[in-house]
C-alpha cells in the first residue's frame, strides 16, 4: 500500500493539470463575448485535453501494476531469504554444539592417556533428571568389559572425580551407583593434611557427602575448600581419585571424631561421560 500510495502522490501532477486546463478552458469561454470561437478548433483542443487524461491515466495503472508485481517478487525474494537465513543458523548452532562436544571428547581422550588403570570409555544413556543422584546407566557392557563393583569416574573441569561404582551390568548396558547412595562407603583422605576418614552419601534428599571418623585434633588444619581424595586402603576404589571438597566442618564435644561436610567436584548435573576403571597398567 505504501508503494501505490507514492507512485499515486508521483501522478497527482497530470491529474492536476487536466482538471486546471478544462477548468481555464470553461472560464474562458463562459466570460469571453468578444472571442469568437471556432467549434472545430475547441472540439480538437478538448480531444486532445481527454487523450492525455487517458494517456496519463493508463500510465498511471501501468505503474501500479508493475509496481504490485514487483512487491509480490520482492516479498517471494524476502520470504526465500529468510528461509535461507534460518538454514544457516541451525548449521551455525550444530557447529557451535560439534565444537563443544569435540572439545570435550579431546579433554576426555587426553586424561585417559594419563590413567595408570585400564579404563573403558563410556556414555551416560539414561539418568533420572529429577533425581541427580540416583542410578545412572551407561551404554558399555559385559561384551565391552565391564564388570560389577568396578570404580567408576569421571573428568570435569581440571579433575578426575570419583562417580560411584557398577552394581549392574548386561551385555551392551551397566549400572551405576552413584558415591550419593547411602550404601556407598568410600575409604577417603584429606590431601593436604593427610588424615583419613570414611565418606558416604545421603541418599536423593541432600547434594552433598559426609566424610566421618576424622581425628579430632585435626580441626586446627583443616580449611574450608581443602580436597578430599580416594586413600585406596581396603578399599575396591583405586588412591588418589578426587571426591571433593570441605564446606563444613561439625566438630561435637561428645563425639570422638570430626565429620565434615563435602562439595563432589564433579557437577552431575553436567555429566555426559565417564571411565569404568579396570585393573592397574
């Protein structure tokens, strides 16, 4: 509309000048007696006033229909690049998304160079996402290698965390339990500090660990934020594995030991894959 409303604006010129020459043309004859006026003339003058009103008139329409058809091209031409501009931003996303995921997979492939154990690669394919902690299920099985109570980690961001342990296991699929269960019993030591202490989970209702039985007159040097890794005493979770860190400390006058609140340093939440740990290399 606003195309045909210029190009009408373009033409009010010639509409203009034959309504003001027929108007002039009246006035004359109507206040004039001493004119003489030749009848064959003034037909002709007239005819020709009408045939450039038809002239301009249908150059007008012309316009306008040139004008609408182009409107249509330029609105086909628009509505194509549009659907061209959406294809190349969902290419430019799965881009995006390859990259990370190759990033990731490289980091992944970098730190199992660097286990000492022999490890098995595998992918998260199902995990309750109300329920973080509960089981999770891998997509290796017994055809890949794995068996029950094999330690199970993972890497995120610098570390290499400790997931939990297989208790399932089928010929294409396992089974995790996670270190949150409270069946879960982790033979721990604080890094820097070296003392020792046992941490378990405490089930779906809360998202941190509890380490126990740490020696009493270590309160003094302990620090909020200090790591907690695996001690590898009697324990089927190899040393050295990172479980956490310190974000409280409960020290009772009526217990004997310290119990410490930890932080996992893997964020579940963001886990995608993980390691099935095997025998030492």
């Amino acid at each position: 509309m606003l195309k045909i409303s210029k190009i009408a604006s373009r033409n009010k010129g010639a509409s203009l000048f034959v309504v003001l020459t027929i108007t002039s043309l009246v006035f004359l004859i109507a206040g004039s007696n001493t004119i003489r006026i030749n009848p064959k003339q003034l037909g002709f003058s007239f005819l020709s006033v009408i045939q450039r009103g038809f002239t301009d008139t249908g150059r007008f329409f012309a316009r306008t229909v040139n004008s609408i058809g182009e409107l249509k091209k330029l609105k086909q031409e628009y509505t194509g690049l549009q659907k061209e501009m959406d294809r190349y931003r969902v290419i430019e996303r799965d881009l995006v998304e390859l990259k990370q995921e190759n990033t990731a997979l490289r980091n992944q492939l970098d730190f199992a160079d660097k286990l000492q154990f022999e490890k098995i690669p595998a992918e998260i394919t199902a995990k309750d996402p109300g329920n973080l902690f509960s089981a999770i299920i891998i997509d290796k099985g017994s055809i890949h290698g794995i068996k029950v109570d094999m330690p199970v980690i993972a890497y995120q961001d610098g570390f290499h965390g400790l997931i939990g342990k297989v208790v399932e296991v089928g010929p294409v699929s396992s089974k995790i339990k996670p270190v949150f269960d409270r069946s879960c019993f982790v033979a721990a030591r604080l890094q820097d500090s070296r003392f020792d202490g046992l941490v378990y989970g405490l089930g779906l209702e809360q998202d941190f660990l509890i380490m126990q039985y740490v020696k009493k007159h270590a309160r003094n040097e302990i620090k909020y934020g200090d790591l907690v890794i695996t001690s590898g005493m009697q324990s089927l979770y190899p040393k050295g594995i990172y479980i956490g860190r310190v974000r409280a400390i409960h020290a009772k006058e009526y217990e004997p030991s310290l119990n410490l609140d930890l932080e996992p340093v893997i964020d579940f939440s963001r886990l995608e894959f993980v390691f099935v740990l095997g025998n030492a290399q």
